[in-house]
C-alpha cells in the first residue's frame, strides 16, 4: 500500500468516525426534543446564547474545524512528497506574511486605542498635585508607545525580511557588547528619571509644610459599609477626637465629646470644597477597608479600621467650570470607593461640589452640629438653650452668630 494511500483511507476512517458522532449527536438531541416538546417549556434561544457552555461548545468546534483543516493540508503536503513533487506551500513565506500582517493589525491597534479610547480618559485634573500626575501619566505613555512600536517594527519586520531562503545563510553573529552597553543603559537612565520623578512627586503630595497662615481646611470622611460621612470643623478649624470604643445609636462616629475640639464640629450630608484653598482629608473606617478615590481630583488612598491616613490637596477648578469646559451642563465631582468591600459596594458614591470662598462661607454657615441634647446628656455637657426664631430675610450671619454663642456654652 502506498504512503498516499494509506494516508487517505486513515484520514477518511477519521473523518468517518468524526461524522457518526454528530450524526448520533443530532439524531438523539432530535429524538430528545421530540419526546419532550409536550412537556418540556419553550426555551428562550436568547438565554442559551449567553450561556458559558454555549461559547466552551463553539470554541471546541473552531479548534476541532482548525484540527480538520490541519490535517487536511498535512495529507496533501505527504501525497506530494510520496510522489516526488516539490513542496506546495511554502510555509516560511506563510508564516513571514502573517508576522506582516499581525504587525499592521497592531501599529492599528495603537492607534485604535490612542483614537477610540483615548477619548473616554478623565478630563484634565481639577487639583494642583492632579497636574503633576497627568504630567508623569503622559510622559510614561509617550516613552512606552515609542518602545513598544520601535521593539515591534523591528520584531515582525526582521522576521519578514528574513525568512528562510535558501538561497542566502544567514550570518552568525552571537555578541555585541557596543549593543549589550545600549539596550542596559539606556532603559537604566529612562527608569531612573521616571522613578525621581514619582519619588519628587510623591514627597510632594505626602510631606507638605504647613503654612501657619494658610491652614489647609480640615474635613474627616469616614467609610462604612456601603456610604461616606463627613465632618467639618466648627470656627476653631479643628476637627476634634474620636474613639470606636464611644460609638452608640446616638454617636454613630463615636466622637468623643471630652475633647472642646469636637463640640463644634458639623456633620454633612455632601462634601462641599472651597476653590483654590488646601484641603486636609482626614480618612478612617468603621468596618472594613475602603479606598477613598477622587478620580478627577487624582486622588486616591485607603482607608483603613484603627487608623488615620491623610491626604491634602487644592482643588483649582469649580464644578461650574468643569460644566463648561466639558461642555456637559450634569457634570458633577463624584467620590467612590475603589476597592471591592461588599455587595454594595457599586452604590457607594457621593457628589462633591466645589464653589467659590463666597459660597463655601454660606453653605457652612448652614451646617447643623453634630453635638445635640442627647449626646449632651451622655457626656454631663449643659443642654444648649432654644435657638431664637429666624425672620424671614434672616443672612447667614444670624446662624453664624448663633454658633458662636453655642461655642461659648461649649467652652
């Protein structure tokens, strides 16, 4: 029996065998189907085509199609050689075109993602540090594009061009310490500046001297499953104590009272930012560990149960100007929690807004203390007397002058 021969009667044989199956497959789904339609509710195709096993199905048949057509080419190229012909695919050609055309697929690809998604990045950052980070972003994504374009290039074209020839030998030439010296130097210098940079930036944002002239505002945000709260400081610019071992149905934040710091705090229910004025996030967690993530402030950090952990920044445009400059008159500031803490962790957001010093000074002039009766009486504190009643063309000067008054008894 011939090579040829044998070949064609085994592939046959499996190709055979490979058919009864799906014809068994088919004959015996098909009986299924006709002895269950009675009873058997109609089922939604819909449904099936978003099953996890309807896709393992598919991508067998592709691999099982792939297979087929290999071994399909592998007979005819053995029936050419049993009968002394010359070899009727040159696969070195094959394989250089397709490291040809993976190259042009992925030079698009670059720029697919640079065009496409590119447009879907954050607006520019709203914060003094965000600049510095956008910077430092963009400057690593220029460097790596260029390497990553320049590396490939060559990759696939040498490839291409090289292919097997007979025709040609390639020429041995194992080391080149001229190049070594290069491709070692070279990354070794562009890391270095990029780590300094990082370094530099990070002291930058984490090691700030403090101006005695220009405190930064104190707000103390803490995470719970699944919300934020927030807490200002009263006049004294000061947000005051707390211990976990205090907190109660009437002092959910466990504040502790003891301290005069902490009995003009106000609580709020949005985080309200002036323009232009540093900002010092105090950061804690009730239960578990959150990620406080501002993403266009450019500012993220964990918050952790037990521990403080701080960030300061400035926020350089209001979300007035951020409307106009996206042109989306809905555009809001927006806090979310980046790590993963529970079943409700998707709802866990809060807006932010940032306005002028002029409208930062009204709205915290309408903020409520958190210290009330009940937790006056809890800490032997004097009941505050009755707030007098506000007239009508009432300014935020009279609830200004009303804290004042309270922060008196609190003293």
């Amino acid at each position: 029996m011939s090579l040829r021969k044998f070949i064609t009667n085994k592939t046959t044989a499996a190709l055979a065998v490979l058919f009864t199956v799906f014809a068994n497959t088919s004959a015996f789904a098909q009986d299924a189907s006709v002895a269950g339609a009675a009873a058997a509710p109609k089922v939604d195709m819909g449904e099936i085509y978003k099953s996890v096993i309807f896709y393992i199905l598919i991508f067998l048949a592709v691999c099982l199609f792939i297979a087929i057509i290999g071994k399909s080419i592998k007979v005819y190229e053995l029936s050419r050689e049993a009968q002394g012909k010359p070899v009727g695919i040159n696969w070195n050609r094959v394989h250089a075109s397709l490291f040809a055309l993976f190259l042009v697929l992925g030079l698009y690809g670059v720029y697919w993602e640079y065009t496409v998604h590119g447009s879907m990045l954050l607006p520019d950052a709203a914060s003094e540090h965000g600049k510095k980070i956008d910077e430092m972003f963009n400057l690593t994504l220029i460097i790596t594009t260029i390497v990553f374009i320049a590396t490939h290039i060559l990759l696939f074209g040498f490839s291409y061009i090289y292919r097997y020839s007979a025709k040609r030998k390639a020429y041995y030439y194992p080391h080149n310490n001229t190049i070594e010296k290069i491709w070692t130097i070279v990354p070794a210098l562009v890391l270095t500046v990029l780590v300094l940079m990082g370094f530099l930036t990070w002291r930058s944002i984490f090691f700030k001297v403090e101006d005695p002239n220009h405190k930064p505002l104190q707000i103390e945000v803490t995470s719970e499953q699944f919300k934020w709260s927030f807490r200002y400081p009263g006049a004294d610019g000061i947000v005051g104590t707390k211990n976990y071992k205090l907190t109660t149905a009437t002092n959910q934040l466990g504040i502790d009272f003891k301290d005069i710091n902490s009995r003009d705090d106000e609580m709020a229910d949005e985080m309200v930012l002036p323009v232009g004025k540093p900002v010092k996030l105090i950061l804690t967690s009730k239960d578990v560990i959150h990620s406080f993530y501002m993403p266009h402030f450019r500012v993220q950090l964990n918050t952790v149960p037990g521990m403080k952990t701080f960030f300061e920044f400035t926020p350089t445009k209001t979300t007035a100007q951020m409307q106009q400059e996206t042109n989306d008159p809905n555009f809001k500031f927006i806090i979310l929690c980046a790590k993963i803490c529970g079943s409700g962790h998707y709802n866990m957001q809060k807006v932010v807004r940032v306005v002028s010093d002029a409208e930062y000074k009204t709205w915290i002039a309408e903020q409520k203390t958190y210290l009330n009766d009940d937790l006056r009486k809890q800490f032997n504190l004097p009941v505050a007397p009755a707030a007098p009643k506000a007239a009508s063309d009432s300014t935020a000067k009279d609830s200004a002058a009303v804290k004042t008054n309270q922060m008196a008894l609190n003293k």
